[in-house]
C-alpha cells in the first residue's frame, strides 16, 4: 500500500481538542478590549496565533481521517490539485494552494519519490510540468471518501451556512494581508541602503 507517511518517518499526532479549545476561549475572554499593546492596555487576542492554532489541530483532524490512504491532508491537496488541472507546474501549484515555495517543493519531492507523480518536460524548458502516475490516481481515489469524511465531521459542527460566513471572512483576511505584505514589500524597496540597514539592526536588537 502506497503510505508516504512511513517516508517522512513522523509519528501520528493527537486531536487536543479540549486543551486547545480551553486556551482559545481564555485568549477571546481576556481579550474583549482591542488594543495594539502601545497604550499599555490589555492585548487582543493575536490573530496570527488563532489562526495557527485552529490550522494545526483542523489539520490533525483530517491527517487523522486520512490515515488509512497514506496521506497527509496537505499531500491530497496537491494530488486533488493537480487532478483538477490535468498537469501542473510549482508556480501552479504555489499559486493554487497559497503554500510557501520550501514546503511545496518537499512535498512534491516526497511524492515524487514514492511514485505518485511524475515530472516531464514542458514547451518552455525552463518549467517542469507535473501529472499523476497511475499510482497515484489509485492514491487519490482511496483518500477522496476519507477526506469526505473529515470535512463532514467539521461542517457537521460548524454548520454549512457558518462555514461560508467563515469562508467569506477569511478570504478577505487573505487579501487584506497579502496586500500589506505587498506594500510593505515595496516600502523597504524604496527606502535608501542606509535606512533598510538602520531598519535591520534595530529588528535584531529588539
């Protein structure tokens, strides 16, 4: 049975639901007044630092349903990723599952290795177009019920009608904060060598 899980040499983590969930209703209780820290008030509860706590244990949760195929929910996205465009490059996949280059390219390289796909030439020699192998289409199929699975229990919870109010909100989340990174991105462009250096010191001074 194809299990790349036994590749990555990891073991099975537990779904914490009553410890985290504890700890997300005693950061929202303590954080009713919405402060940056700069006027010495009570801090609101980090968005940053929700946001990763509710990732880590919904990605338990489905890693959990999907045990039996082999995957882990971020490898079945790509599969499902590249189902659903026939063949894709990185440059594809980054943009179509917002994963960050470092850990897209190890995922990709593990799948690789375990035979699920594979990487051909494309027109443009420059790009390496990727597809799935047979291997991995019988890979995918076993994962899509148990995936179905996973995403049952959490809309059962949630609720349809909540999840798309969600959906909405961290969509725009996701705008919102690609567009800061952006302009931020282009600030420091503009800024004189000695300022962005200035700049630097001080963040490693802090």
């Amino acid at each position: 049975m194809y299990n790349v899980r036994m590749m990555m040499n990891q073991r099975a983590t537990r779904w914490p639901d009553r410890t985290m969930a504890g700890r997300m209703l005693s950061m929202t209780r303590g954080g009713t007044k919405l402060t940056t820290g700069q006027d010495g008030g009570r801090l609101s509860p980090c968005v940053c630092n929700t946001l990763r706590m509710v990732t880590r244990v919904v990605t338990q949760l489905y890693d959990d349903c999907l045990r039996p195929s082999g995957l882990r929910v971020t490898q079945f996205s790509i599969l499902a990723a590249i189902a659903r465009l026939g063949e894709a490059s990185l440059k594809q996949l980054e943009d179509e599952l917002a994963i960050d280059q470092t850990t897209l390219t190890r995922s990709v390289s593990l799948l690789e290795r375990a035979g699920v796909i594979e990487r051909a030439s494309h027109p443009d020699g420059r790009i390496k177009a990727m597809w799935l192998t047979a291997k991995g289409r019988r890979a995918l199929e076993m994962a899509r019920p148990l995936w179905a699975q996973a995403q049952g229990k959490v809309l059962r919870e949630l609720g349809t009608k909540a999840w798309a109010d969600a959906q909405r909100r961290l969509t725009r989340l996701h705008h919102v904060a690609v567009k800061k990174r952006r302009l931020g991105r282009e600030g420091q462009r503009g800024q004189p060598n000695g300022r962005r250096a200035a700049d630097q010191r001080q963040r490693e001074q802090q």
